[in-house]
C-alpha cells in the first residue's frame, strides 16, 4: 500500500516547533518552488541573450542599406525590451544601433579606398611593363643600328673610309662641318660609280636631304651640289634621292639667293628628272619657279631653268602645263641669246613642247619662234644646231592653222637647205 506520511516529533499538541510536520513540509514545498524558479530565471536570460545575439547579427548582415532598413524598423522594440529586461545589455544593443549608418559609410569609403589603391597598383604595373618593354625597344634598335653601321663599315674598302668619315660628319658635326662634308663628298663623287655606289652605301642622301632644310644657305646650295653628283648617270641613285624627299627642298632653294643656290637647284632638279620623275616633280610645283627663272638676268640661272624644262615637257601633262603659265613667249625669247648654252637649251625645250602636241605648234609659231630657229641652223655650235634642227622638224609637221602650215613649209625649205649644206641630223 501507501508509504505511511512522516511522523511529526512529539511534543505538546498546541506547540509549532521546528520540526513539527507543518512547517518541514512547508520548507520542503519552498525548497522546490525556489529551484524551480531560479531554472526559469535562467532559461529566461539564455533566450534573452540568445535573441539580442540574432538580432545583432540580423542588423550587421546584408548590405549598408538593407541593414539600415532592418535596424529602422526593429530600433522602436529592441530597447525596450532590453531594458526592461537586462539593462546592461540594452545599453549595448543601443549603442550598437545608434551610428549603424555611419559605419555602414565608414565601410563603404573603406572599399572605394581599397579599389582606387588597387587600380592604382594595377595602373602603376602597367606603366612600369611599358618603361621597360621601351627600354628594350631602343636597346633592340641600337642594337641594330650598331650592327647595320659594322656591317657597312666591313664592306667599305680602305679607299671608302674617307667616305664614311664625311658620312659621319654630316650625321654629327655643326653647320660648317656639314657643309664642308657635302664639298667633299661632291667632289669624291665625281670620281666615278664606285665611289657614288659607296656614298650611297654610307648612308649619305638622307643626310644631305636635311641638310637642304637646314637653316644655312651655304649648306642647303652645297647639298644640292653633292646630291646633283651623286645622282649624275645613275638612275637608283635619282630614285633614291626622290625617295629621300628632296625635291620639295629643292623647290623651295629655286626662290632664294645667292645666284649660285638657284642654279645649282635647277641644275639638280633637271638630273632628277631624267629618271621618269617628270610628274612629281611638276606636281611639286617646280614649273612655275623655273618659268620664272627664265627672265633671270644670270645666263647660269636661264641655261639651267631652261635645262630643267626640257625634261619635265617629256611628259604630255606637261607639256601643257608649261605652255599654260607662259613659257612659250620667253623660251622664243631665249632663241636669241647671247649665250649660245642658253640658245641650246632654249631650242631643246621648244622642240620637247611642240612634239605632238598641236596646241603647243600653234603657240609656238604665233610667238614668232620660226624666224629665230632658222637663224640658228647656222649658228657656230653644233649643238644649237641640232636641236634647233629638231624643233623645226616637230613644228613643220604640224596641221593646224593656215599660218602654221605656211610657216612650216618655209621651215622645210629652210631645212632641206641647212641639210644640203652639211647641217647635223637629229
């Protein structure tokens, strides 16, 4: 059966003594309950802590902005809550909630602070590869260049050293220094082939080609001076002097003083002519200056415009770009002069003019040109003869006006008579 219930010590009926049964099971009941209480107490404070944790961690998770919207909308419960039940831990979940979007910038200044340093260790790499990849570069081209200049230096001869010494000059001395290189090359070059070829081979034009934009007079006339000889019965060497840039140089030189640069100029512009350059070089502008130079009151300077136009009227465009700008009328004019070189090269242009080419006959004969070429068949030099010979032939086959097959007719007599008396043929 039952478990008989505790016995209360004896004592009086009406005494409450300590260890009487009311008051022991009274202690008893209470001892429990305490328990009890302070387990609640304590489960109660875990949760507690437990969801201030959560919600910390709630509020610091996600980006600035989602966690400044969850720390708005629970900022009006948390505090109280804490407060109401741990006061110290209110406190802090308060000052954790109060500058969250000052931290929320703070961190985000932090980030923009560590992308722009990094970019700029990322952009500073990339200038350091470049230095050095230019670094290599120049040490690869000087690298070359040395050779290039060792392995011409192998291939000159004892006798091209004193080319490759001038070359040198014209690379790295003054002015003066450079003008006195291109003398000396100009006169080394009128020994012969080879020693153009070994000029050329020096690397000599480009230098001489600058030297004609240079600021000195004397050292653009001597320029073209060594270039003229270089380029003289040698067609690569023409070629690669019009490569090099020079005619636009020489073009300019046609305008200035002293006499002796304009001469030299037009003597140059002839030789680099005469190697199918005729287009460029009146594309230029080069027949206008040397149209101009016909009226020059030197003899030099007329022979050598007169010169250069011979060549340039070989082409068809020419041919009628020179007679538009007025040419004509001063090269019939030319048919006279006292020098007999000019009278040459006077005749040479008319005849290059009028070849097949009507417009240019008419011209020619209207200028009165028939007359002064007749005289000339008995001039004293046989080269004014022959090229005045020449001019008559191409105008006396022309079929354009009436006056100009008069006139030719007349020529043809004169010609047959000029032949029958020992006259040069062409």
């Amino acid at each position: 059966g039952r478990r008989p219930s505790p016995q209360a010590p004896s004592g009086s009926a009406g005494d409450a003594l300590p260890g009487s049964t009311g008051q022991w099971r009274r202690a008893k009941t209470f001892g429990r309950s305490g328990s009890a209480h302070l387990c609640a107490f304590a489960l109660l404070f875990m949760g507690i802590l437990l969801v201030l944790m959560l919600l910390r961690g709630y509020l610091a998770g996600g980006d600035p902005a989602s966690a400044a919207s969850r720390q708005g909308s629970l900022s009006t419960g948390l505090p109280s809550v804490a407060n109401a039940v741990v006061p110290s831990l209110a406190v802090n979940a308060s000052y954790e909630a109060v500058p969250v979007d000052n931290l929320s910038l703070a961190a985000s200044r932090r980030e923009d602070e560590r992308r722009e340093e990094k970019k700029r260790k990322i952009a500073e790499g990339k200038e350091e590869e470049r230095r050095k990849e230019d670094k290599k570069k120049r040490k690869r081209e000087d690298e070359r260049i040395r050779r290039k200049q060792e392995k011409m230096m192998k291939a000159f001869t004892e006798d091209d050293l004193p080319i490759a010494q001038q070359v040198t000059m014209l690379r790295t001395g003054n002015e003066e220094e450079k003008t006195e290189a291109a003398l000396v090359l100009s006169i080394l070059a009128t020994a012969g082939p080879e020693n153009q070829a070994a000029i050329v081979r020096a690397g000599a034009i480009p230098q001489l080609v600058g030297l004609l934009k240079g600021d000195r007079i004397e050292a653009r006339g001597q320029a073209a001076v060594a270039l003229r000889a270089i380029a003289a019965n040698n067609t690569y060497n023409k070629v690669a002097i019009v490569r090099a840039g020079a005619i636009m140089p020489l073009i300019r030189l046609l305008k200035e003083e002293p006499v002796e640069v304009q001469e030299v100029a037009a003597s140059c512009l002839q030789t680099l002519a005469e190697t199918n350059n005729q287009v460029e070089i009146a594309q230029a502008g080069a027949i206008v200056p040397l149209v101009a130079l016909l009226k020059d009151e030197r003899p030099g300077v007329r022979e050598e415009a007169a010169g250069a136009l011979v060549i340039l009227a070989l082409n068809a465009d020419n041919q009628v770009a020179i007679a538009q700008v007025g040419a004509v009328p001063l090269l019939v004019d030319l048919l006279r002069d006292e020098s007999p070189e000019v009278r040459e090269q006077a005749a040479a242009a008319l005849r290059n003019l009028a070849a097949e080419n009507d417009d240019n006959q008419a011209a020619i004969a209207r200028a009165g040109a028939f007359e002064p070429l007749l005289a000339l068949l008995k001039d004293d030099l046989p080269g004014v003869r022959e090229e005045a010979l020449a001019a008559l032939r191409n105008l006396a086959s022309t079929v354009g006006e009436e006056a100009v097959r008069e006139a030719a007719w007349a020529a043809g007599v004169a010609i047959r008579e000029a032949a029958a008396a020992g006259t040069p043929d062409m």
